[in-house]
C-alpha cells in the first residue's frame, strides 16, 4: 500500500495561495478580459454591502491587482454578460460559464425553498409568487421597491415583504437573474433576459454536474478534505463529495496527502491530485509586499482552515456587541507575503483614510521596512477608493 504524500506546512499554504490567485504579479496592464480570467480561476467572488473602505468584491479583486476598477466587473456583469450573481456559501459573482452546473443548484433547492416561504407566508403564497413572475415578464426589470406595500409577515427571510421575498424565491429557483445593480439593491429580470442563450440552454447530467463540482473545487483548494471541497461551491453534499474522492482515489486521480498544521496537531488526511507530487517544487513565491485583505477574502472564508494553515484566527466583528469586540467592526486582515501579520482597522472618511487601529499578531515587529511597506500599501488603498490622504489615529 502507497504511503500518503506528505505535504509540509509551508507547501501547503504556498499551494492555497497559489490557487487563490495571490502569488500571481500584481502590477501591470489588467484588462476585462484579464480580469475574467481571475475570476474564474478563483471560482467566484463573494459579494458583500459593507462599505467602509471599498465593498469586499472590489477589495478581493483590487489585493489581486493593482490596476483592478470597479467598472471593470461591472462591464463584465452587465454588459458582456461573462459573469452572473447567485448564491455559493453567499451571495456571489460567478463566471456564466458555470451557469448549467447552477441550473442543479435551482432544481435540488426549489422544492424546500418554496416549502419554507409557505410556511413562513401562508396565505396568499402561490397568488404573490404568480404575480411577480408575471409583472417583470409583462413590464421588464424589476427593483423591490418597485413592488409591494412594503408591509412585513412574519420572521422568515429577514422579514422581507412579501413581494421582495417571492422576488428572491424566483431568484433562487432559477426563475429570475440579476440584471444590473442601483447602488447595491438588486435590479431583477427574466432569467432568459439576462444570462445568454449558449449557457441557458446547455445542460449537464447529475453525474457530469458532481464530477465538475468536486474537481473544480479540488483545482481552486490545490489540496482539500471531501468535507472542503463540499463546502467550496456549497452546491453538493459532503457524502456526494466523500463518494467522488473514494472513486477518483480507486482511478488513480487523486493520491492521499498528509498536511503538516502550523498548529502542530496530527497532520490532516487530505486528497490532492495525482500531478502534486510535480508540481509542488514549482510553486511561485507570493510578492514581497505586504497587502489589506477583505474580511471576505476566499484565502479566510474558511477560518478553522486558515487557521490550520496559517496560524491565523480571524474572527469578523460586525454582530458581536460593541463592548464585547476584540478589535472593531470591521477590521481587515494584514498578509505579509503567505503570512498574516496583524489587523487593521481603516474606513473612507470623506476624501480621507482614517486608520483607527493597528494590531500585530504574536513575534511580529514594526521595524522601519515593514513600516514603510504598511505605508505603501495604505497609500495603493487611498488611490483605489479615491481619498486624497492617509490619516493615521493609531502609531504604525
């Protein structure tokens, strides 16, 4: 019997960020066409309203690339129609490319999305949802405020009113697509309307669609349990996923990994393709800088993960009490090169960045050149969100 490859912990977090797109060169010309081609190797994007530098898909993107511009995705999203909005873990961009692996998505969640809006509604449930469909087909695109008395039932769906909650149902279920965005609310239209015909109409069998969701997860994780690569589009199940492994382990796909923990616990049973073994000496090193991250950065959205691989125990604020907060609302982390060194607490003031706070991680030290490359990254922040100056309310 094969002995598991044996992957150390330094590789394994260079393999991670390679895959997430972070070792790449950050500086240069990007165009739309470019940034397509980021996307997709990450997979998707998570999107997220928060503003108080730059909203989370911006940020995950600009720490990718420096010339990275909002409008650019937009492009992407609404004109060139290359990337769609829908659910992941979240709410997410995601490459239309992918669109016949969503359509298993819409068919496995309809049943038990409708069962609990009927539920949570009750009365005049089929009514609503058939009004809705019909409106946006007879009139076109469609916002929540739009529709309704606005007046709240119930509980469910963030107490949503009836009509935005039957809005994001046809959303759900493959019905409706996302059109475009007002600041950040929601523009909804025919599916048919919005996500082009070569990827509307493509269909994959069940098989094709599981085989795509554990593999393409295994590309963007590089080395990963039948749990996390479940977890990476949130579009299968963990047994389906634990199947998928055992089948391509038995083909010789994939080999057994041992993942060394900067923890020091007992290294973890992973899977990895067959090629790793090749590939690993080959892996590019991260540049020398060091870079604000979002809060929703998909290096971190897994946190018992980063923490396994990093040492990194991120925590996000924002619904923990005032007074119960470590370090603030919405504070970001800090990765020095594939290390994260501290965290930061930064926020647009007008035509200023204010930095509120700074915290170093345990044996981390602010010596002269780490200050002047937080500096500089600071400064790249200020010219991405459009402030003229750094404000600094806490010592570097």
């Amino acid at each position: 019997m094969n002995q598991p490859f044996r992957l150390s912990n330094a590789q394994a977090r260079r393999l991670f960020m390679d895959r997430q797109g972070l070792s790449a060169p950050v500086t240069g010309k990007l165009t739309t066409n470019d940034l397509l081609n980021k996307i997709k190797a990450l997979g998707f994007v998570q999107l997220d309203s928060i503003n108080t530098v730059a909203r989370a898909h911006h940020m995950i993107l600009f720490s990718r690339h420096q010339s990275y511009k909002p409008e650019l995705l937009t492009h992407l999203l609404e004109k060139d129609r290359c990337l769609f909005e829908h659910w992941t873990h979240d709410a997410s961009v995601i490459p239309t490319d992918f669109y016949p692996f969503w359509r298993h998505r819409f068919a496995r969640k309809q049943a038990s999305l409708r069962e609990r809006w009927r539920k949570s509604r009750k009365e005049g449930f089929e009514e609503i949802l058939a009004d809705i469909l019909e409106r946006i087909t007879q009139k076109g695109p469609t916002m929540a405020r739009d529709v309704g008395s606005g007046a709240k039932k119930g509980t469910g769906w963030w107490d949503w009113h009836p009509e935005k909650t039957a809005l994001e149902l046809h959303w759900h279920m493959g019905n409706l697509a996302i059109a475009g965005r007002a600041g950040f609310q929601k523009i909804y239209d025919l599916a048919e309307k919005v996500i082009p015909p070569v990827h509307l109409e493509n269909q994959v069998d069940e098989d094709a669609f599981i085989h795509w969701a554990c593999h393409a997860a295994l590309e963007r994780l590089g080395v990963a349990t039948s749990g996390e690569i479940a977890a990476f589009w949130d579009l299968i199940t963990p047994k389906e996923a634990a199947s998928w492994c055992s089948s391509q382990l038995a083909q010789g796909q994939l080999i057994d990994v041992q993942v060394d923990l900067v923890t020091g616990d007992k290294p973890r049973k992973s899977f990895a393709f067959s090629d790793l073994p090749d590939q690993i000496e080959n892996l590019p090193q991260p540049p020398d800088r060091i870079r604000v991250l979002s809060p929703f950065d998909p290096l971190i959205r897994d946190r018992k993960r980063c923490e396994r691989l990093f040492g990194f125990d991120y925590r996000i604020e924002v619904f923990v009490p005032q007074m119960k907060r470590k370090y603030g609302y919405y504070v970001f982390p800090l990765l020095e090169r594939e290390n994260f060194i501290g965290w930061i607490d930064m926020k647009r003031i007008k035509d200023e960045l204010v930095v509120s706070g700074l915290w170093l991680e345990p044996g981390v030290k602010m010596g002269k050149g780490r200050k002047a490359a937080l500096e500089a990254e600071l400064d790249r922040q200020r010219q991405f969100v459009g402030a003229t100056s750094v404000k600094y309310l806490a010592k570097l």
